[in-house]
C-alpha cells in the first residue's frame, strides 16, 4: 500500500486474536474494516477475530531512530543482482 503526501489517510497497525496487519485508512473504524477484510481474503478458513480489536494510528514518531537501508543491497539479497549492480553504479557516479 503507498499513501500520497496529500491523502487524508493515515497508517493503522490493526491486531485482533491472533493476527496483526497495517492498512491505510481515514480513521480507526474504517481502519478496523480494512483490517477485518484484509485478514479475511488472506487467511480464509483460520480467520478469526477476537471480541475487540486494538487500533494504533502510526504516527512519524512511531519510532524514534529511522533506520536507511541502501536498495541497492535490498535488490542484491532478492536475487535482483541486473538492478543491484544498476544502482550501485548510480550510487557510485552521485559521489564523484
């Protein structure tokens, strides 16, 4: 799922049972259909729900240190090794 800068929807972290998802959403009660329909088309004949489910709307400070991964590498250790080599030759030609 990918949210736009100027979208009114925010990030939900949705747990219920024994199942936890994230989906975008304008609010926590559109968030918990989203995450009971998610669930649901996922897990099938296993899904369950408990009497309650917790809602989280993720904020920017969910975390308080971001962690950058290089994609470069992220594309390497998927076994996209024509893309990795790609880009880390693009990396390279950005510091020069």
């Amino acid at each position: 799922m990918i949210k736009l800068e100027d979208s009114n929807e925010s990030f939900y972290f949705c747990t219920s049972a024994d199942w936890s998802t994230i989906v975008l959403a304008v609010d926590e009660n559109e968030a918990a259909k989203e995450a009971i329909e998610c669930a649901d088309f996922i897990m099938g004949d296993k899904f369950t729900v408990s009497a309650c489910m917790r809602v989280k709307k993720i904020e920017e400070k969910f975390e308080e240190k971001d962690i950058l991964i290089r994609i470069d590498q992220v594309f390497a250790d998927m076994g996209m090794n024509e893309k990795a080599r790609d880009l880390t030759e693009i990396i390279k030609n950005l510091k020069k």
